[in-house]
C-alpha cells in the first residue's frame, strides 16, 4: 500500500449559518458544528483510506470562539496520522467577518475513524508522510495522543509509552 500525504485527504467545506441552526444568543449550535466536524472528517477518512470509515471517538473539541447567525464558516479537515487501521483526523473551523471578510479560527476539533471493509471488519490504511512543519508537529502529536487514550482506558501501561515519557524525561 504505497504511503500518502495529508493534502491527498483535505477536505474543505464551507457553509452558511441559517437562523434554524442557532441557540437563542444566535450562535451556531455546538451540535450543529460537530456534525459538520464528523461529515468533513470522515471524507477526508475516506480519502486517505478509500474504504468505508466509522468515526471511533471525539478526540478533542475547542468551542474557542462563537459563530453568529450569518456567519460563513469553512470547516477544514485532512488525516493527520495513519495507524493500523485507524486515522486521526484533525479538524480547523474558520469563521469570516460578515462585514470585511477576515477569516479567524473560530474552533477546532481531533477525530479518530477506522477503515472497515463491507462486512464492517477494520482493515489496513495507507501510512500517513507529513510534508509541512504543522503537518509533521500533528503528526507527532497524534502518537502522544493516541498512547494516552490507550494508558487511560488500561490498553497500554504507562511505561510503554514511550512518546509521553520522552515528554517527561531530563535527558
């Protein structure tokens, strides 16, 4: 399986934020936002597995910033770390000012998804070659994050982590 590059799984979708999808402060829902998080994440999955992909966990969510009624938001995804047969998916959410255009980021967000075949057993994904200095910081980080989760559910013990270590070690 010949290894790929994030930009080969970027996905960009861009939407507005309508008046059904707000609270009573006019703000976009956090539901709402999580929802195009998942959709954007799991084509990205996709593309850099070409198999049907499951989302396995909510990593991360960051509800840095609100994103008022008539808001353009992007919502940027693209494979930040190739496992067995999982992908960690990292998740930028851009918001433009409605009056001049600038872009901000608005949230952000770290979803796991397994590649499955058509009975719904996971298989094997490409690996993942990170090319730009942010592409390479996430793509170390996955590994810290991926050996925590497994630590904190009992999965791996502690001194096998060997990246959460290297954080805590002098030398």
């Amino acid at each position: 399986m010949e290894a790929k590059n994030p930009k080969d799984s970027r996905t960009v979708m861009t939407d507005m934020v309508l008046p059904s999808e707000t609270n009573p402060l006019n703000n976009l829902f956090g539901g709402e936002l999580l929802a195009r998080m998942d959709r954007a994440a799991s084509i990205a999955a996709r593309r850099h597995s070409r198999r049907i992909t499951v989302t396995a966990s909510v990593n991360h969510v960051a509800f840095n910033q609100a994103v008022p009624l008539g808001s353009v938001v992007t919502v940027e995804a693209a494979v930040s770390r190739a496992f067995k047969t999982s992908m960690e998916v990292y998740i930028d959410v851009w918001m433009e000012d409605r009056y001049n255009g600038k872009r901000t980021k608005a949230n952000e967000a770290i979803y796991t998804f397994v590649a499955v075949d058509e009975t719904g057993k996971p298989t094997e994904v490409p690996e993942l070659e990170p090319e730009t200095a942010l592409e390479k910081e996430r793509f170390a980080g996955a590994l810290r994050r991926k050996q925590l989760s497994l630590v904190l559910a009992g999965k791996m013990k502690p001194n096998d982590a060997t990246e959460l270590k290297a954080l805590f070690s002098n030398g």
